[in-house]
C-alpha cells in the first residue's frame, strides 16, 4: 500500500551487488514509484536491467557522470542500497577529477568516510540520500526470538560476550560481525564480509558450536551500510557448525525473511535480534519474545 508521507516523483537508486537493489525498485514499484538506476558495472548483477525502465551503467569512480545523470533524470532523492566490496572501493576504483578531489580532502580513507563524503556532494548537487531501508519496512527485524528456538543458556552467554566484542570492532569502522566459541572470539570481519568470516571461523574452530554476532554501528547511518543477513548467511552458519545468530533489531535487513528463518528452523539455528540501546545492559539470558 502506498506510503503517504512518500513523494512518487524524483527518485533514484544506487545499486550495488547482491539482492538488495533488486528488493528497493520492487519496494519502490509497489507505492507507485519508478526509480531511474544508476548501476555499477563492477557491482551490479545484468539482470537488474531486466526489470529497471531507466538503468544507466557507470564504473566505480564515476562521481561526476552519476550526479549528471542523476540530474538528468530529476532525481532529487536516492536511495544507495547494495553492498561495494570494501577491497574494491579501495583497490579497484578509477577515481574522475571529482571523487579523486574528495579522496584527496578525507582525513580517513575508510568506507563510511568516503561514502558520506559522496552523499554530502550528491546533497550538495541537489540529491538526498534517504533511508536504505525506506522501502523495506517489513524485512527490517524486530527485536525478540525469531525462529522456533530461543538460544540456549550455553548460546546466550556467548551472544552477550560477543556483542561486546562486535560493538567495539564496530565503533573502530574494522567489521561489524564477530564469531564467538565458548566465549572466546574466533574470527572478526574485516573487508571480507561477513559470510567469508562465518567460513573462516568454521575452519579455526574445527568443529566446535560457534555463535555468529552481527551489529550495526554506533549511531548506524541507515543511508547505507546497513547490516545484512540472507540466505547465503544461514548457508555458511550451518557449514560451519554455528548455532545460533544474534542482530540488531531495527537496524538489520532480514532478505527473504520468511524463507531464511524457515531454513534457520531446518537447521536448528536460533536468531535474536537485540534493541541496539540495551546492549550494553545485556545479560547472559535469552529473553525475547517468539515471532515469525
């Protein structure tokens, strides 16, 4: 149903890799609203194109082509959803005049540095970035137990260890997923995501339960890098032998929800999500309610 508070006229998408783009024009489409794409070519799955009515391809680096073609669309707001590699961010990137001007300026050459540094130029051309969840209400989780299984009390004082630990790594921008065994951290994300350090961790530990901890960061700014949890992640949890998966509630994308945590049940994996504030307050207890 329609978003009365939401203008159909004037919007944009940024697409990255991976589902989420896919999820935001379809989100998008069911409020009446037709967004012009700007898809990466480094990133962007082709079959975007398919169900895009205006998709323009652009290199990353491209800064100054993007805002021109945004312009030339009317765009007036985007919405940047996708993951980037953060090694191609760094490693890949062809910078034109203008985003190699911006790299020049940033006092810290880390993602969320550069990609608000990129937004407060779009904002400057005339082009707000919004809420990357602004279309996908529904598929933000909620906080309490989501599948048929709380944690139990062995899982729940490691969730609580590592979301410690997970909060920390992220207030340092280094990752934002911790796995933990025996309240013990075995393997932090950095630039390789989440699902490759899942993989990691199954490989350090050898067989032992693990608990994969996933937050967003300090004052997470919901424009982009949202954490991301999809059925690729509960793939990777259940080869490596981990048990049970601890979110932020309100700040976290369940992909195709319904199905992940039929898969989760399947897999005897408990989810949680966490109220962000109460974090810091957790005790080693489960707590929660039931939801589907």
């Amino acid at each position: 149903m329609p978003d009365a508070n939401v203008n159909s006229k004037g919007w944009g998408l940024i697409a990255g890799n991976g589902r989420f783009p896919f999820l935001v024009l379809e989100g998008a489409r069911s409020q009446g609203i037709e967004m012009a794409v700007i898809a990466l070519k480094e990133e962007t799955s082709p079959e975007l194109e398919k169900i895009a009515k205006r998709l323009h391809w652009v290199s990353l680096g491209e800064l100054s082509k993007t805002i021109e073609l945004l312009k030339r669309e009317g765009v007036t707001q985007a919405v940047m959803a996708g993951q980037v590699k953060h090694n191609k961010i760094f490693s890949a990137i062809r910078p034109d005049w203008k985003l190699a001007k911006l790299l020049f300026s940033l006092p810290r050459k880390n993602t969320d540095s550069l990609i608000g540094a990129v937004a407060r130029v779009l904002e400057e051309e005339g082009i707000q970035l919004v809420d990357s969840t602004l279309f996908l209400k529904p598929l933000v989780a909620d906080a309490g137990v989501l599948t048929r299984r709380a944690p139990n009390e062995h899982e729940a004082e490691d969730i609580a260890y590592g979301l410690g630990v997970a909060r920390q790594i992220a207030g340092m921008d280094v990752g934002q997923t911790v796995v933990i065994a025996d309240r013990a951290c075995v393997a932090v994300e950095a630039m390789e995501g989440t699902d490759e350090t899942i993989a990691r961790a199954g490989r350090i530990a050898g067989g032992k339960p693990l608990v994969v901890v996933k937050v967003s960061k300090p004052g997470q700014d919901m424009r982009f890098d949202v954490p991301v949890v999809g059925l690729p992640t509960i793939e990777q949890m259940r080869g490596a032998g981990a048990t049970a998966l601890a979110v932020d509630a309100g700040r976290t994308l369940l992909f195709d929800r319904k199905e992940l945590i039929a898969q989760a049940d399947a897999a005897g994996i408990a989810i949680e999500a966490f109220p962000a504030a109460a974090a810091t307050e957790l005790k080693a207890s489960s707590g929660g309610t039931n939801k589907k």
